[in-house]
C-alpha cells in the first residue's frame, strides 16, 4: 500500500471519529436541551393566534364589560376593590365644603375588619355644627355610591356663641361608620359616578321654640319699645326710639326683633309684629297729638 492510499484512509478515519464524536455529543449531551427546544417550538405553533380574529374577540368581550359595567353603575350602591383607607378622609373634605363653616368634623380610622365576604374600614366620627350640617353629612355617607354605613350615632343639642355674643342654636353629634371594600372587582363598575348628595333641607328639631337669649341690636335697627310715633308721611312713618334716635321707615322694613307690618292712615297707627325669643307679640303705635284746649271768657 502506498503512502498516497494510508494517507486518504488516515482522514477517511478521522472524518468518521469527528462524525461519530459530533453526533455523540449531540445526541448524548444536547438531547435534553434540544427536547426542551423542541416542545416550546411546539407550544409557540399551538398558541399562534390570528391578528384579525383576537380583533373580533376583543370587540365582543369589550361589549359585555360595557353592559356589565352599565348594570353595576345602575346599582345604588357599589363595593369597591381595595380601597384605600385614607380616600374617606377627601369623602369628608368634599362633603363639608358644601356645608356651613359652624360645622366640625374630627375622624379617627379605628380598624379594618371582615364581614362575610367583604371587608371594611372603621371609622369614628364627633364634632359639631347646624342640625341641617349634620343632616347632610349623615345623608351624604348614607347615599354614597361606595357603601357606606353608619352603624352606631348619638346627638345632643349645644348652645354656643359667636364673636358678636349672639346665641347659636348648634348639635354635637358622634357616629361610628364602616366603609365597605372587596378584594375583587366583581363589585364595582370601572368609573364609579357619585350620587345627588345634595339634601334637603329639615325643620330643625333642636331649635328651641322659646329662648332666653335675645339677640343684641347690632345693626342699630329701631326698637320698638318706648318708641313713639311723631308723623305719618306719605313716604312711611317717622318714629324716634327712647334715646331719642328718629326714624322713617316702611311697611315691611325690619325693625329690632321684627317688622313693620301695616301703616293705617285712616287710624293715625302703625302695627309691627315682634318674635321676643319665640314669643310672637303685636304691637300698635298711635300719633300722638297734643291738643290745647282753648276757653274764651265773656266779660259783664
């Protein structure tokens, strides 16, 4: 054998060591990461979705969120999903700035706590303000679009003054409120619409009928009593008060405590009707005249 011949067999053998090394390796080494490879390649082809058919799918489905959400926001009251517990707190805020600044409104957040499937945050609320102040809030956390419950109140009247001594007639309040969440959204619309909070107005129970307190006379107005009536005028009557301050007034202008009711000038008075801490009292002026009798003597 020639030495052309051994050399062509030497790299026959060698391409047929490197064959044999190549597909051991493969086989041997790799088979576990070409199998892995293999099945996801898999998995990718299974799951190849057509563009235009998850078009289709996501109009149908975005039409039934809509009608599920138009059901849920039709509801009068929602739970929330995860609501935060500091979101009651700017609940407050808005509700009281539609209210009278005599209103006051200290909140404590107590505790979270389940209730069957839900959950809820504690609330415990005091401070004071007008009946109709209170009224409201207690409406506005009662009607809330997120439910909202007062599960414990109690009320009392209060008398205070302001800075011109004048009495008002207020009502301290306490309330616990629980403030109801879920850990799903199955419960609530995507965009929550508030309720009409707004309510109306009430007679208020704890005005007293009669008091003690009568209001000053800041406004300088004329008191009535020890008033006298001097003329009638075509303009109104004119009248000067005790201290000897005049006046012209009207029908229907106000007075100290009341109004002026009726100018009778065929009768030469005045009527005013007064409210004396909620004792309603009619008086009547008369013109004064002052007459001179005059007797003439006839002499003998």
């Amino acid at each position: 054998m020639n030495k052309k011949i051994r050399s062509t067999l030497g790299l026959v053998g060698l391409l047929i060591l490197i064959l044999v090394l190549g597909f051991g390796y493969i086989f041997l080494f790799q088979k576990s990461d070409l199998d892995e490879k293999s099945k996801k390649l898999k998995e990718l082809q299974a799951n190849k979705y057509d563009t235009e058919a998850l078009k289709l799918q996501y109009a149908e489905l975005k039409v039934e969120a809509d009608r599920l959400d138009s059901i849920l926001a039709n509801r009068k009251f929602n739970i929330p999903q995860n609501l935060s517990s500091i979101k009651f707190f700017n609940f407050l805020n808005n509700v009281t700035s539609t209210t009278s600044p005599l209103i006051k409104v200290n909140t404590e957040f107590a505790e979270q706590k389940q209730d069957k499937d839900f959950f809820y945050y504690l609330y415990k609320l005091n401070g004071s303000g007008t009946f109709n102040d209170i009224y409201s809030l207690i409406y506005a956390i009662e009607f809330s679009k997120e439910l909202k419950k007062i599960t414990s109140f109690s009320i009392t009247n209060l008398v205070s003054l302001d800075e011109e001594q004048v009495p008002q007639f207020l009502v301290s309040y306490a309330m616990e409120v629980r403030v109801y969440f879920s850990n799903d959204n199955r419960f609530a619309p995507a965009d929550v619409k508030e309720n009409n909070l707004i309510a109306r107005k009430l007679h208020d129970a704890f005005y007293p009928l009669i008091r003690n307190e009568i209001p000053p006379n800041v406004d300088g107005l004329l008191d009535v009593q020890g008033a006298r009536l001097l003329a009638l005028i075509p303009e109104g009557a004119f009248l000067v008060d005790a201290k000897g301050n005049s006046y012209l007034i009207w029908e229907g202008e106000q007075v100290y405590l009341g109004y002026l009711t009726k100018i009778d000038y065929d009768n030469n008075k005045v009527s005013f009707i007064l409210n004396k801490g909620g004792i309603i009292e009619k008086v009547n002026l008369e013109l004064e005249r002052e007459i001179t009798n005059q007797k003439t003597e006839n002499e003998p």
